[in-house]
C-alpha cells in the first residue's frame, strides 16, 4: 500500500468514526428524557403529616427567591439566604455568606443573567426536626418560553432553616448541571445505577 492510499484510509476510517461517535451521542441524547420530572407547584410535595404552614413558608422562600430574579434585585434575592448561607453553583463556583451571594449576583444580573428568569419543578421536601428542611428540584434560568419540567437542566438541593426572626431562610443551595448523555450511558452501562424513579 502506497503512502497516499495508506493516508487515505486512514481519513475515511477517521471520518467513519466521527460519524460512529455523532450518531451514538445523538442517540444517547434523544433517549436521555427523564421520568420523574417534578411538580411546578411546590406545596404539592409539603409532605403528609407536616406542618402545612412550615411548607407554605418554605415554598413562599422559593417563591420570593424567583420573584427577585426576575427582577434582578440581587439585594432581595440575598435576603432568602442566612447570614451565613452558602451557595454552589453547577460550575463549581462556591459563595459563603449573604453579602457573598448578594454581591455575586448583582454582577449576575447585569451581565451574564441579565432578563433571564427561573423555572423550577419540585422533587421532595423533607423535615430535619421541626426548624430545617431540604427541599429538592429541577430548575434552570430562561429567557423567552418557560422550559417544561423535562427540559431542566439543572437539579437542586435547598438547605432551609427556620431563622431567629422565625423566617426560614435558605442555609445552603447546591446546583448540579444534569449532564444527560453520561447519566443515559450509566445507565445502560449499569442498570442497577438508575434511580428507583427511572427505571
């Protein structure tokens, strides 16, 4: 075999694998869908036998935590988080302390935020005793149509604690990008990884 007959084998099977990886990651991508995919309105997971009231003012914490990004208002939106609240972000980016996550989305919210607003869907909500609950859900920040709950991108866990004033107050938020081809090649790879809620 010849040096341009060799180099040109060697192309086409090159080519035949970047088409071969293409259409495995569009496949794994289009039969990534998730199951469970939460609810829009957090009082329907206050979980049976607590304190309706304590749920109501938890989701009216998510409620005003959404309604100040909407608005942009980094000042109201850092008021839903303790003194000492921290914050995670799904690129890795950790804040300690309200006037931390305040002033880290003031400068969200004029640049890369900007008119954006968040959409959620709601998990669970679970007691820790009578003052800290963690709350868990589906959400993403979108401008233009709202995303359906299947399209989040993103899954959350909210930390929440009744606070010395009686509010309660997000103590700690952890973000974490759903990356959907590697969660579809776990699975397939693994079955048993798949949760309950998936299978």
């Amino acid at each position: 075999m010849n040096k341009k007959t060799a180099k040109r084998a060697a192309l086409a099977t090159a080519a035949v694998l970047a088409l071969g990886a293409a259409a495995a990651y569009l496949y794994l991508d289009t039969t990534s869908g998730i199951q469970r995919t939460g609810t829009e309105n957090c009082a329907d997971v206050i979980p049976a036998g607590a304190n309706r009231a304590d749920g109501e003012a938890i989701c009216a914490t998510l409620d005003a935590l959404t309604d100040a990004w909407a608005r942009g208002d980094a000042d109201a939106y850092g008021r839903q988080f303790t003194e000492d609240g921290t914050y995670t972000t799904y690129i890795g980016s950790h804040y300690e302390g309200r006037a931390d996550i305040t002033e880290g989305h003031r400068a969200l919210f004029s640049d890369f935020v900007k008119g954006s607003k968040l959409a959620a869907s709601y998990l669970d909500l679970r007691f820790l005793g009578k003052d800290a609950a963690v709350l868990t859900g589906r959400g993403d920040d979108y401008t233009g149509g709202r995303p359906g709950p299947a399209e989040l991108s993103k899954v959350q866990t909210y930390t929440l604690v009744r606070d010395t004033d009686g509010a309660w107050r997000i103590a700690a938020f952890h973000n974490t990008k759903r990356q959907n081809v590697m969660e579809r090649f776990s699975f397939l790879y693994s079955p048993a990884t798949a949760p309950r809620a998936e299978k």
